[in-house]
C-alpha cells in the first residue's frame, strides 16, 4: 500500500513515523526503511519540503544565472557579449521548472519505489507513539516518532506590518513577477540572496540592515565583501536602522516603511527575512508534556529529552541545532542509525563523538554556502567564536586573488580565505571563504575540519595548479612561515 492515501477505521502500526516530508523526514524514512523497519511518512503539504519548492533548489535556480553573468562579464572575450540584462522571464522559468512547478509527483514516486507509506494530512501526536492525522486516521509507533516539519518565517511585532501583507522567504523564491521596488528587510543569508537575486533581475532593491553588516554568522569579512559587490550592483544598502511601522492602503498597492530615524521608503513589495520558528505549534506537543510551538531539545542522537520512553525524536530546524537542510538531511542518518540500533538492542555509540550515532558536525564542522555574488562559505568555528569557546587559536588570512587560478578564472578576482588553527593540536577549527566558485571550494575544508586533520598531514595534501584550491597551500606557507 505505499504512498497510499486511503483512510482506515482501524488504528495501524509502524516501526517508526515520521511528520514531515521534506528532505529531513525523507532521509530519515530511508534510513529507518534501509535497516529493516517499516516507515510512515505524515505530510499536510508537498512532499519535498521547503528546500524543493520554496528554499534551496529555487532561490539557487534564480541566483545561477545571475553569478553567471557576473563571472561571464570578467573574462576576455565574453565581457562585451555578456553586458546584457538578464531574460527575467526564463529565469523565472528555469526557477518553476526546478520547483517542478509545485507538484511532488515525483518525490512521491521516490517513497513509492521505496516501499515508504504515506499519509496525507496534518500529522499530531495524541500521546506516547501515536499520531492522529486530521483527527481520524490514527498511527501508532513500535518503536519511534520523529518530527521533522521544519521551520517558517517569523514576522516581527511591527505596526502595520502583517496587515500589509509582506513576502516572506517563500514569496520571494516564488514570486511570478520581478518587481520594481523592493525593500529587503534583514541582513542574513535569506535577505542577501533574494537581494542580488531580485536586483539583477531588474527590480530597485533597498536592503535594510539592524546590525553593522551583512552575514553576522560569518567572519566579518564575509559580510564586508558581499556589501560591496551588491553596492556596486546597485542595492542601497542602510545598516543600524529598525522598522518602525508599516503600511499598505490597498491590497497590491504600494507599500511604505517607516524607519527609526524618520525615514520613509515607498516600494512595490516589502520581504522579511528576520528570523524563523520551528513548526511546532500544532503537532500535539501538549499530549507528551511538551509546549506547543517550541525548539525540541535533543541530544546527539536527536532523541527529544524529557519524553519518558525515549520515543520522541526532533529532527532538521525543529531542533535548532543548525537550519541548514544539509545539516538536516545529516542528522536524519544519524537519528535513523540510532532509532534501528535501539529498536534492535544494539548498544548506542554515545561515547564516540564522530561515530554513527551522534550528529557532531552540528556543533563542529556545520559548512554553508551563500549564493551571493561572490558567494560566501564557512565551516566550522569563526575566530571569534573560537576564541568564545576557550580555545587557543592561530588566525590565517590569505588574499585569493594572490592565487593563479584565481586570476584565470576571472579579471579583477576579489576574495579572501581565512583559516582558524587550534594551536594546542594543531587542527582546523574552521575556515572561511568569500569569491566567485568558492562554494565548491569548501568541502575540502569540511574534510580537513570534521576529520580534525593534522596541519602537518595537510601539508602533504598538494593542490593541483593552476586552481583556486591553491590558496590551500598559501594558507599552509603563511601558517607555517
């Protein structure tokens, strides 16, 4: 009966259930599933989650084309052939057809093949190891619950502002018209994507900042780079300042946001991109003694705590470990690992820190990649948040544009990598990157950081030349001396 969406009278049974079909409840269905234990998927949307049709796979459908260009403008003999606007149309095009125009057809066929059930609805627990689904089908669990459903848009307390009707991160990866005046409200990585994104494809951007700078979970340079290549991209970029109130005389009219100081500024459409909240609000939290609409505290196996029995699992942004579908998708093959060893009696590895059954990388070695141009990636600890966290630490700053492969790969190369150094044993503890290409530099540095290699065994990792991976052996001499 996979993929079924039948209702039965009577209550049905699963080794575990899973709320939640994005790429966290997926993974973790086939994890479970590959060890042998049957698995029910409970979604009340699309099957593949918010990174396939709102997040990940549309917001970089949309930034491609527009790094593309910009690379394309920097190297001999195409710079005059591509100084032209962007064809706003097809990319929002390539965008819809990589959504797969919000149908889940195929991602349910994926369950299907696998022998993965799925239920339709809105998915709440009533109780120890049963989910009721729309308040009929009733689901019980041998041996666990997971709840994966992610995490939303959170709009702040400001006058006016719900009334107004502002794009959130969904509207601005789904949005059918480019419009011409948008004001970007916050400094993270949502605000800095759909801020290049929208103002290369034609609208006036206005990026309103409450902080110094742009990306603050990164390296400051980080956040430093970016602002200038969108200034000189043409976004108006205003930092220390606070939205004061909003308003919208008419649905689809103009907007106007008034800020702290006085200022006002008129726009089409107004996104905030602030902040998130797990999608806990109306799972049946209360029944097993949790607060509706809270982060789930877990441990390393993503196990809830203080849910007697060990059933309860929170797995992806509901955990708040790390908001990254990637990091998601990793602790559902941990939790998975986990809740098969359980279920069959096999002693959980707790006491290895790296081993199967604990997510480490979500405190340790956590990668991500902004899109902007030039992109931005990090893993692992900043200097700053090293130096929080007690460790003695060496900082190595290296100018990529100093690297050959760096100058082939475009004229005027800006960019810069930094390497943080764990003195007492002489290991990655982070590193960052900022340029264009560098988001398939970073894996290397997720490598040497998860696997805490050795500078000295580095050494002996030799990057082939003439590329950008270069600045690897730059970063090894500076360190070295």
């Amino acid at each position: 009966m996979a993929a079924t969406e039948a209702t039965k009278a009577a209550d049905e049974a699963y080794d575990v259930i899973v709320l939640g079909a994005g790429p966290t409840g997926e993974n973790l269905a086939d994890r479970a599933h590959a060890a042998g234990l049957s698995a029910v998927v409970v979604e009340s949307e699309l099957v593949g989650g918010e990174c396939s049709y709102w997040a990940c796979m549309p917001s970089k459908a949309l930034l491609r084309p527009v790094t593309a260009r910009s690379e394309a403008r920097r190297v001999p003999g195409l710079k005059d052939a591509a100084d032209v606007a962007l064809d706003a149309p097809a990319v929002l095009a390539h965008r819809d057809a990589f959504t797969s125009y919000w149908k889940d057809d195929g991602q349910v066929r994926w369950l299907d093949s696998l022998g993965i059930d799925l239920v339709r609805g809105q998915g709440r627990l009533a109780g120890p190891r049963r989910v009721v689904v729309d308040g009929g089908r009733v689901l019980t669990a041998r041996h666990a619950v997971a709840v994966c459903t992610g995490s939303r848009a959170v709009l702040p307390g400001v006058p006016g502002l719900a009334e107004a009707r502002p794009w959130t991160s969904r509207d601005a990866t789904s949005a059918k018209n480019v419009p011409g005046r948008l004001v970007v409200v916050g400094g993270g990585v949502v605000g800095v994507e759909m801020a290049t994104a929208w103002r290369a494809l034609g609208a006036s951007v206005t990026l309103l900042v409450r902080g110094d700078g742009l990306l603050p979970r990164m390296e400051p340079f980080a956040g430093h780079l970016v602002a200038e290549s969108l200034a000189e991209a043409g976004v108006f970029l205003r930092t220390g300042v606070e939205v004061r109130e909003v308003r919208r005389e008419a649905p689809g009219g103009p907007v106007t946001v008034l800020l702290d100081s006085g200022d006002e500024i008129v726009a089409d459409e107004l996104l905030i991109a602030t902040g998130r909240a797990p999608r806990t609000e109306d799972i049946g939290l209360d029944t097993v003694g949790l607060a509706p609409g809270s982060w789930l505290d877990v441990d390393d196996s993503c196990r809830v705590t203080g849910v007697t029995g060990g059933w309860l699992y929170g797995v992806g942004d509901v955990n708040h470990r790390a908001l990254l579908t990637h990091q998601g998708k990793y602790q559902a093959r941990i939790a998975g690992a986990a809740i098969a060893a359980r279920a069959r009696g096999v002693p959980i590895l707790e006491s290895d820190r790296w081993g199967a059954h604990a997510a480490t990388a979500d405190t340790l070695a956590v990668p991500q990649v902004v899109f902007s141009d030039p992109e931005a990636a990090s893993v692992g600890l900043t200097a700053a948040a090293a130096e929080k966290a007690g460790y003695r630490t060496r900082v190595v700053d290296q100018d990529l544009a100093s690297v050959a492969g760096a100058s082939l790969y475009a004229d005027g190369y800006r960019g810069r990598a930094r390497m943080v150094v764990d003195l007492d044993r002489e290991v990655l503890l982070g590193a960052t990157f900022v340029g264009a290409g560098v988001g398939e530099l970073l894996h290397s540095a997720t490598v040497a950081v998860a696997g805490e290699v050795p500078i000295e065994r580095l050494w002996h990792a030799v990057p082939s030349y003439p590329t950008i991976s270069e600045v690897w052996l730059r970063l090894l001499e500076a360190y070295r001396g």
